[in-house]
C-alpha cells in the first residue's frame, strides 16, 4: 500500500493549469499574461494565408502592437481593426485590448 504526504495528495487533486493561474495570481501577473495571449489571439484571428505579412506582434499598456511592411495588407487590417479588438476582448472574457496600432 502507497501512502502519500498530506503535500502529495494536494498535488495530485490540482491540475497544472490550476498551478499555473494562482501562481500568476500570487505574483500580480495577470495583465502580462492577458497581453501575451491578446497577441497570439490576434495571430489566430488572422487567416494562414496572411500571417507571413506579419513581422511582429507585441502588446503593451492595453495596445496591441502589429508590425507590417505590406501596405494593402495594413489597410485591410485597419479596416478590420474593431473586429479584431472585438474578438480578443470577447475571447479574453476582459476589455485587455484598447487599441490596436499598426506600423
């Protein structure tokens, strides 16, 4: 018969997503770590075809950053700005997004 330590049981019981969330809770991260997913969300959004025109994507004090040199590529995304800080937002269950600026 396998005993196991009051610590071990605990452990066994709470999954790592669990971990993960109360470590960021405790560490007072929370907003990083939202910003960080605002930006993969948004490379999700955009459709396969149209990732590789995007150079970079960062998200910083509620902006979401996106980094093209393709100029129509940049125009439909400011036409389809809100729509995307809609679907971010919406997805995050928090308005983490304000803005997003495109260079």
């Amino acid at each position: 018969m396998t005993t196991f330590t009051s610590t071990q049981r605990i452990m066994a019981e709470v999954s790592i997503s669990q971990l993960l969330e109360a470590f960021i809770k405790r560490n007072h991260r929370e907003d990083e770590f939202k910003e960080h997913s605002a930006a993969n969300l948004f490379l999700q959004l955009v459709p396969e075809s149209q990732r590789t025109l995007i150079q970079k994507v960062w998200c910083e004090n509620g902006k979401l950053f996106v980094k093209t040199n393709h100029a129509s590529f940049r125009f439909e995304l400011r036409n389809q700005r809100s729509s995307y800080l809609e679907q971010i937002n919406q997805k995050l269950g928090k308005e983490v997004v304000k803005e997003i600026v495109l260079r």
